[in-house]
C-alpha cells in the first residue's frame, strides 16, 4: 500500500546522499552529478510505475481490499508527480 | 473477503448473540476492571480512562506554564527598551517558552489524547501495555515538572529551543543549564517513544473484530502514522542530545571544528527529529479535525482514502525537509535546491485535507458549537500559516526572513493552527466521554472567539516587524525603528489569547467531573465506537464493526453492545482481557490478558527520571544508585509477565474459543520488541550517518584502524552470539529434558559473547592510539561502540533476569515469549555491533 510513498522517501534521501557525495569528491555543480541524480530519478520514477502496475494487474479484490488498491495506487501517482517536481532543480 | 488468519469471517454472522446473559457476568466484568478504591490506587493505576485523563491534564498543564512564560516575554517586549525581564532571564524564557510547548505540550497532549481516546475508537478495553503507558505518564509528569523547575533556580537552558552549538558548547554555555536541557529532554523523548510502541501496537493488534483499514476511523490512522513517525524521528534528538552532553562532560569533539567536528551536524541531526516533528504534531491534530468535522457536520468525511493517503504521504515527505530550515547555513547549491522542492511539495498532501475538511463542511449541514468553531478556526489558521510555508520554502525569501520575526509569526500560525485549536475542538468535542458533565458552550464561544482574535492579534502583525527587520530573541530594541506599534498589538493580542486560556480553565474547574458514575454521552451525536457507553472496561462487548461510521449505519449497535451480545461479554477467570486481531483485516487471534495495577512502574519512573536528572546536578554516584534501583524496578515490573495460564482457551461469544496465549510475530511482544528495536537500528544509523559526516569534514584528521586479523576474530565472537540467540527459542520449543536450561544457557553465552567482542574491539581502538577527545573520529568511533556496548550491557542484564527465570522456574516451553524476545534482543545486539565494527574498520579505508 505504501510502495509508491516508500520510493518517493527512497528518491529524497538518495538525491541528498548523491548531492552531499559529490560535494565532498569533486563539485556539485559537474555534470557527471546531475546526470547520475537523473539517472537515480528515472530509476525510481521506473520503480514506481513497476509498483504502480503489479498493483493494478493483480485481480480486483472487494471491501477492504479495493479500498486498500485505491489508495495504493493515488499513492504511487503522488509519488510519481513528487519525484518528477524534486528532480527539476537539476535543470538549474 | 479472504481470510488474513484463517478464521472464519462468517463467525461474525452468530453476532449479536440471543437470549440472556449469564447472571452476574456485567459485575465480574465490573469488579475485574473496578477502578481506585484507597488513594494510592490513583497513582498505581493504569487503565487508559484513568492514565489518559491525568495524561492531557499534565499537558494541558505545561501548554498554560509555556503559555505564562510567553505572557512574560509579551511583556517585555510591549515597547522599546523595557527593563521588566533581564537579559540572561528572557534568555532563559524564550527557551523554555519554545522547548516546553514542543517537548511537553505538543507531543504529550497528542499522544494523551491517543492513550486517552484509542482503546473506545477500537474496541479495546484498553491498549495492549498498560503499565507501558503509565510508566511513559509518569516519567514524562516527573521529568517534566523537574525541568520545568529549573527556571526557579536560574538553572533553565538559554540556547534557544533548538539549542544549537557553538553556543551551547562548554566554551558559551560553561553552567549545567544546557545540560537540563539535554538529560531532560532526552529523557522525555524516551518516554514519548514508549508511549509511540503502545499506540502501533494498539492501533495494529487491539482493533474490534471486522474493523478493516478501510474502515478504521481516521483518528487510529493519524495516531498510527504518529507514533510510526516518532520512532523513525526521535531517535534523531536522542543521539543528538546524547553526543553534545558527551562533548559537554567528556570533551568528545563532535561540533568542535578545531578537533575535526563541525556543528553542522547537530543542526541536521537536530532538524532531521525537527522537521518531523511538525507533522507529528499536526497529523493526530488533523486525525481530529477529520473526525470532528464529519460528526459537526453531520456527513462523511468527503474523500476518505485520499485523506488516507496524505496523510500516510505527509509521514513520507516529512523525513525529506529537514535542511529547509539550514538553507542559510551555506550548504550545496543543489541540495538547497531539492530541500525547497521538497518543502513546496508538502502543500500537496496538506492540500488533499484542507479541501476534504472544506468538502466536508459544504457537503453537511455543519453545526457551529464550541467542537465546530475550533475546526473552523484552526482551520483558516492553518492555511495562513501553510501559505507562509510555501512563502520560506523559496530560498531567496528565506533568506530575507530566516531568524526574523516572520518565522515567528509563520511558525505560530502553523503550530497553533495546525494543533492547538484542534486540540481545544478535541477537548470540547470528546469531554462529554470522560466528564459527567460537558464544558459550557457559552463560555467555549467565548473562548473561541477571543483565542481566535487574540491569536491573530498577536500574530499577524508579527509578518510586519519581520519583514521590517526585527530579528527573533532579541530581549528588546531600540525605539523608532517601526518595531513599536506592531509590538505594542502583539502584546494586547498574547494577552487576549490568554484570558481565553484563563476561562477555559475556569470552565473546567466548573464543569469538569471525571470518574464519575456515568459520563454526559454522545451530545454531538458522533459516529464512532468512542460513543458507545462503556466504564473502566471501556465497552461491555466489543462488537464487529461493518461501517466506517458504525454508530450511524448499525442501528440498534449501542444497545446491543451494553447488553453484552458481542465479543467479549463477561471477564472469564475476573481477568482483565481484550481480543487481540490481526493486522490488516482485524480477524481475532488471541485474548490477551492484561495486568493490574502496581507499584513497580511508577517507582521505575521516579528512579528512571532521578537517574537523568541527577546526572544534570553531577552527582554521578547518586544517579548510579537511581540507576540500578530503576533497572531493579523494572525487573520486578517484567518478573510478573509471561505467568501461567490457568485455561488454554476462552469463550469469546457466541461459542467461539480463543487461544490465550500466543508467541511469536503473532504476538503484541514480538511486535513491540520489533518496534524498540527500530528505534535502536534508527540511532545506530544516524550514528553511521554522522561518522560519515564527520570524516567528510576533515579527513586528514583521520587514522588508519586496527590489525584486520582482530576485526575477524571479533566478527567470529558475534556471529556466534548471533547464532545462540537466534537458536535458544528453538531450543525452548522442542520440550525436551534440560530445554530451558539450554536455551538459557544459550542466551546468557550469547550476552556474554556480544558484550566481550564489542569490548575487545574498543581495546584494539584504544591501542591503537585513538582517543575520544582527541579527534571526532575517535568522538564518533567510540560513540558507536558505545551505543553497541550498551545494547551488549542491556543484553548482559537480559541474561541475568533469564538466569533468574530459570532458577525461580518461571521458564516453561509452552510459554516461550519471555526466550522469543530476548533472543530477538540479542541476535539484533550481536548484528548491530557487526555492523559497527564493519564500518569504523572499512570506511574510510582499512587498516593494514
């Protein structure tokens, strides 16, 4: 249920960790750090979509089960418009 | 609906039960549960309606204490150059003001509001650790009026309430004053996680049978992100106050650049709990509101699942805004960048609810009491205060308003807003459940309306001297800067909030009857199973919830569940009992048998607060002696649990039987055991974090590490403690001859073993040369150990207890829970320290 929100936290603390390496073995403004941020983003982007479908292929349960479906899958679009917003700042 | 344990969903069909209850069945259940009858029982009590009660009175009590103290400042602050507080006591004011009204008004008040309210909203007769619950009371109570205190003997701490170093070093802060607020607030937070461990485990474990998630009120959903979040966040302070009172009393340079520390550290650590804590705060507040406004405006709460999922989302991003408040501290450009994308992104999810509540609000025919006024309120409050969040998010104004009295009035906005007026609608809206009578709605309108006025009053004006430069924590200022008018009104403002304070505490003292015969009922006519008539056993039965508003849709519910025909009618053997369920699908699983009251846990408060206290005042002698007289307490608080059963099963109705007891992940102990120990993993990694970040600082500093051919040997001793912990249960289990003296063989020898390696690794550091307070890779390095040699000593005193156990015969293979977790304690024990020795010996580099 929390697949999407999960990935999302996974993608922040990663886009942290990649930007403090980079400022302590060479800059944070080379290139080689925004695309290997890129490259990290579209991974988990990928990740998400992955969660996203194995969640919508599975059969349609009823009661709690499709209540559980639905916020899984809002959750993994939340997530997927999050990760796309905090991977802009590499553009700048 | 596939079964999650097997148990046959459409047992609940047999509910109600028929005909009449057995004769005298409502008075054992009474006099199991019967509440205080000599003085003293009042303080050895445990149930929830008691222990909740005293809970948000104790931190109702600290939000008017803070509430004074900010009165004070008000005052000083009223015009230019006020000599009505001196320096060093605003100093001392302001500090206490912040930390009071965040460590012992916000969380507690929450938290109280959870141990006081969760057990009816689930159908629990009262959460799973009772005595847990009020052993976190009281620790917090005790720990909490101490440091209060502190203020009476000019030993408050004076370095804000986010106590950042350099200034709260030795060099600027010499007195014992910061040390208070480093014990005392470690030591509360302590207790916050422990009350945190009492509501997932509540929440998960406790919940009436057929109460799904989709149809678990959002209330438990905000408690449950809540406490998840206090575990992953807390951990955080707690290791940051942990190594600056190292630095402080042993010169262990973690902040101090000149040894290779930096105080940057502290200010992620700090902000990584601090940040957080913002949504700790206002997630349960917002579980409120979308409970109170559905019930005032008599509808569903419109976009239930999607209020579901902020919620669960703000928990997610909440770990990811942390450095928002460091965006002038001179970090990457790009990590600044993702930091305020991040902070811009919240507004999502606090978005979903905003609209959901107004949905809500236009959907139903919304009734403006004293409950409805207050959601309103805190409602609009909010959404200022959110929109001057986005406003710092964006760096470049940030930087314009950071430490400006701005932040003050954002900050202000958000926090009372967000949590203080939906505490006071919680408080007029849930009273009636506790209270013969309910408070006046005169007199709540009263006080709404002048804490509404008085708040924006007080603060609204406090954008303008913000903006026109006036900086926070200044004890006064110089006239004819334009700071003058706008304080004068922030002053008439704090005091209009005030007197609301002042005759809400007048209505309570007229109005305010707990514990009495009967309490003055569902008056809002709410739909939850908090409502149901319930006494020290909260409710007679515990019924199968079918709907998210059950009291609304399952006609005739009230009535059904006083006359017992649901689960759990009667108290068999006069135990205290409570079903507990599964997870996901809250299918019944065990009864669990729940404790009485003694004295044990408040005497383990008393001396567990008298250990961190008196550690403060550097009486070490004295604070040891608490120590162990705490450990000793505790001891005898566990000594009574894991007792025999005298039946194996229990009718729970309708001729379903139970088992009584279960161990295992099926268990309410296993999964509070994998809670601590989360707690224990999530300081063990900041504290990774920190090693890393500290060597990324001043790697020249840095020496190479011991001879690999000890790191082998010393893997070797842990993994070998690992393998005799993960094996005893199994031991246990095979019921043979000598099987619980093997396995307690197996568990001290796995102590023994996790506390001799992590030993033998601090010698081979100390020879090879590196010292604590030479370096901050010594700092960090015996830090981790540290942290992994006391979970090695906390296993070693395991040890002891399991070899008394076992010589008292208090060990049996059909009931091994007390071997479970203790093995679970010491294979993690034995795991962590690999984990430690792995990193302090491979990273940066390995040693020859």
């Amino acid at each position: 249920m929390t697949a999407g929100l999960l990935i999302w936290a996974a993608h922040f603390v990663g886009l942290y960790l990649l930007a403090s390496a980079a400022d302590v073995w060479s800059s944070t403004e080379a290139a080689a750090g925004r695309w290997v941020g890129l490259g990290f983003s579209l991974l988990c982007l990928a990740l998400i979509a992955v969660a996203a479908i194995v969640i919508a292929r599975r059969p349609v349960p009823d009661g709690p089960g499709l209540w559980e479906r639905r916020v899984a899958l809002t959750g993994a679009f939340v997530a997927a418009v999050g990760v796309t917003w905090q991977t802009t700042p590499l553009a700048f | 609906m596939t079964s999650e344990t097997g148990f046959d969903v459409r047992k609940y069909d047999r509910f109600p039960t028929e005909g009449s209850r057995p004769d005298g069945e409502l008075e054992q259940l009474e006099a199991a549960w019967c509440g205080p009858r000599r003085p003293g029982e009042w303080i050895t009590a445990i149930n929830n309606n008691i222990i909740g009660v005293y809970y948000v009175g104790a931190a109702m009590l600290f939000f008017v204490l803070a509430g004074v103290l900010a009165l004070l400042m008000r005052t000083q602050l009223a015009l230019p150059m006020t000599g009505f507080l001196p320096q060093e006591t605003y100093n001392q004011i302001f500090t206490m003001h912040g930390t009071v009204m965040m460590f012992l008004f916000a969380v507690p008040a929450v938290e109280a509001l959870g141990v006081l309210l969760l057990p009816q909203m689930l159908g629990a007769r009262d959460l799973p650790f009772p005595r847990l619950g009020a052993y976190a009371f009281w620790a917090y109570l005790i720990g909490g009026l101490a440091f209060f205190c502190s203020l009476f003997f000019g030993l408050a701490p004076d370095g804000g309430w986010f106590m950042y170093p350099p200034l709260t070093g030795m060099t600027y802060s010499p007195g014992i004053n910061a040390d208070f607020w480093l014990l005392g607030i470690g030591f509360i937070e302590i207790s916050a996680i422990a009350g945190a461990i009492e509501i997932i485990v509540g929440v998960l474990k406790t919940r009436a049978p057929g109460m799904t998630l989709d149809k678990l009120p959002v209330f438990p959903w905000a408690m449950l992100i809540f406490a998840c979040m206090i575990i992953i966040a807390f951990p955080s302070v707690i290791l940051a106050t942990l190594l600056l009172e190292l630095e402080r009393a042993l010169g262990w340079p973690f902040f101090d650049p000149l040894k290779g520390g930096d105080p940057m550290l502290w200010q992620h650590l700090f902000w990584f709990f601090g940040h957080p804590e913002v949504y700790i705060i206002f997630l349960p507040a917002a579980g409120a509101m979308s409970t109170i406004i559905p019930a005032m405006a008599r509808t569903r709460l419109v976009g239930q699942p999607l209020v579901v999922m902020a919620m669960l989302a703000t928990g997610f991003i909440s770990f990811g805004v942390w450095a928002h408040h460091m965006f002038t501290t001179g970090m990457p450009q790009i990590s600044i960048n993702y930091f305020s994308a991040a902070s811009m992104a919240v507004s999502v999810p606090a978005g979903v609810q905003v609209f959901a509540w107004i949905a809500t609000i236009a959907a139903g025919k919304m009734r403006f009491s004293t409950p409805g006024l207050f959601a309103v309120g805190g409602l609009i409050i909010f959404v200022m205060g959110g929109l001057t969040g986005v406003m710092v998010a964006m760096v470049p104004f940030d930087w314009q308003a950071h430490d400006s009295y701005f932040i003050v009035a954002h900050l202000h906005y958000v926090l009372i807003g967000g949590m203080v007026f939906p505490m006071f609608a919680a408080i007029y809206y849930w009273l009636p459940m506790s209270s013969v009578r309910p408070l006046s709605e005169r007199m709540g309108k009263w006080i709404f309306w002048l804490m509404f006025a008085g708040h924006n009053i007080a603060f609204m004006p406090m954008h303008l001297t913000g903006l026109m430069g006036m900086p926070r924590r200044v004890y006064t200022y110089l006239p004819g800067r334009g700071w003058d008018l706008p304080n004068f009104i922030s002053t008439i403002g704090a005091f209009l909030f005030g007197l609301a304070v002042l005759l809400w505490v007048i209505d309570m003292i007229r109005n305010f009857r707990p514990f009495g015969p009967r309490e003055a009922g569902n008056i809002h006519d709410g739909p939850g199973l908090e409502w149901l008539p319930s006494g020290y056993y909260s409710v007679r039965s515990v019924p199968v919830v079918k709907s998210l508003y059950p009291l609304w849709e399952q006609k005739g519910l009230a009535k059904e569940v006083e006359e017992g025909r649901w689960f759990l009618p009667g108290a068999a053997g006069g135990e205290r009992q409570t079903l507990v369920t599964s997870p996901l699908n809250a299918e019944p699983q065990y009864v669990l048998r729940l404790p009485r009251p003694s004295p044990w846990h408040v005497f383990g408060a008393v001396f567990t607060a008298g250990f961190f206290l008196i550690l403060t005042i550097q009486a070490y002698a004295v604070a040891v002696v608490s120590g162990v007289l705490a450990i000793y307490c505790i001891m005898r608080w566990c000594w009574f649990l894991d007792a025999p059963h005298n039946r194996k099963t229990t009718d729970i109705g309708a001729g379903i039987r139970m088992p009584n007891y279960v161990s295992g992940p099926s268990s309410h102990g296993w999964w509070a055991m994998v809670i601590v120990l989360i707690v224990g993993g999530m300081v063990c990694l900041l504290a990774g974090f920190s090693y890393v970040f500290l060597w990324s600082r001043r790697p020249d500093l840095w020496q190479a590490s011991p001879a690999m051919a000890s790191l082998m040997l010393h893997l070797g001793v842990l993994a070998l403690a690992g393998l005799c912990a993960a094996v005893a249960p199994r031991m246990l289990r095979r019921a043979r001859t000598g099987a619980e003296t093997l396995a307690t063989a197996l568990l001290v020898v796995s102590a023994v073993g996790a506390a001799t390696a992590v030993g033998l690794e601090l010698r081979a550091w100390w020879s090879a040369g590196l010292k604590p307070d030479a370096t901050s890779q010594g700092a960090a390095v015996f830090a981790l150990l540290g942290w992994a040699g006391a979970f090695a000593g906390i296993g070693v005193l395991m040890g002891l207890y399991i070899l008394l156990r076992r010589a008292f015969g208090r060990l049996s293979a059909d009931r091994p829970s007390t071997v479970d977790l203790i093995g679970l304690f010491l294979a993690y024990t034995a795991g962590q320290a690999a984990m430690v020795l792995l990193l302090i010996r491979l990273f940066p580099g390995a040693g020859p």
